[in-house]
C-alpha cells in the first residue's frame, strides 16, 4: 500500500510540475508577437538612439541577447532594464558594446555626421539615417544597407573621412539594397 500512495505522489507531483512548465510555454506569445515587442521596447529606451547606436537583438525561448554598440554604459544598461522588464523574457544577454565618450572620439563623431551629411544627403533625409556610424579611438565602422544610387556619394564621403585629423581607419560594412 505505501508503495502505491508513494507512486501516486510521485505521479502527482511530476503532472504537476510538468503542468506548470508546460503552461508556462504555452502562455508564451508567438515568436512574431515577441520579436516586434522587443523591437518595440528597445525603440522607446531613453536616451533616444541616434546614428551612432546600433543595437540588435537574437531570442531563444525567454532569453534575449543584445549585440551591437552605443555611445557609454547608459544606453546599455537602459536596453538591458527595458527588455528585462517584459513580462515573458527570462533572461537579458547584455553584449552591446558601450564605445568610449571622450573629446577625441566625440569630436569625430561630429566630423563624421558632418561629412556624411554633406556628401551623402540621401542617406540622411528626414533628420533619420539610413546606416549606423561607430566611431572608437578613431576608427570609423559604417553599417546600414542603402540604395544603389546612394553608393557613389557614400564612397565619396569615405574618400574624404580617410583623410579627417583623428581618423585612423574607415571600415565600409553597408550592403547595398535592391529596389524594387
């Protein structure tokens, strides 16, 4: 008799507990559903981003990892705090590279958006660009994806940030987008 109420225990508990985690999965929202939540979460993180922020996510079930850079730790951290604090997620993987905010790099920065401004205007209309600038003890890393026609003027504008004072090094990684 012990040994039937010990199996009915042990049957019990195991539905149990297999009850909640499988009820835990299927409250889930769909992949889709989750995706554009944090995409929508880390799009209203304050500071705002801006060209020289570039943050991208992967999901695997309830953990999310955060890959790319922005300027110092408080963006970092403040996409870390925002994604964490959805209700679903389980775990926060932080590997945004927080790049240094110091007079050289800051000054750049400014010297970079002003020669792609005026050199490639298309890539900056309407006050958003198209691609991302990361700028970190004076090399220049150029990430986005731009029209076919935008390349000629953003070649151009490379040209002329190879030779800026503070620049050591200028690394092109846009793709170039097929219109159709």
């Amino acid at each position: 008799m012990k040994l039937i109420a010990r199996r009915v225990l042990l049957i019990f508990c195991f539905g149990f507990i297999s009850g909640l985690v499988f009820g835990t999965v299927q409250d889930l929202p769909s992949t889709q559903d989750q995706m554009k939540e944090i995409g929508e979460t880390l799009a209203s993180v304050n500071p705002p981003a801006t060209e020289f922020d570039f943050v991208t996510f992967d999901l695997s079930r309830t953990t999310v990892i955060l890959r790319g850079f922005t300027i110092g730790e408080k963006r970092k951290e403040a996409c870390a705090v925002a994604v964490k604090d959805i209700s679903w997620v389980g775990h926060v993987l932080n590997y945004i590279e927080a790049l240094p905010d110091g007079y050289n790099d800051q000054k750049l920065r400014e010297n970079v958006r002003f020669v792609l401004r005026q050199r490639a205007p298309k890539i900056f209309n309407d006050g958003k660009s198209k691609i991302r600038i990361k700028v970190k003890e004076g090399n220049v890393t150029l990430i986005g994806a731009i029209k076919e026609d935008e390349v000629n003027s953003l070649e151009r504008a490379i040209g002329e940030l190879k030779v800026e004072d503070l620049v050591r090094s200028v690394e092109n990684k846009t793709v170039v987008r097929q219109e159709n």
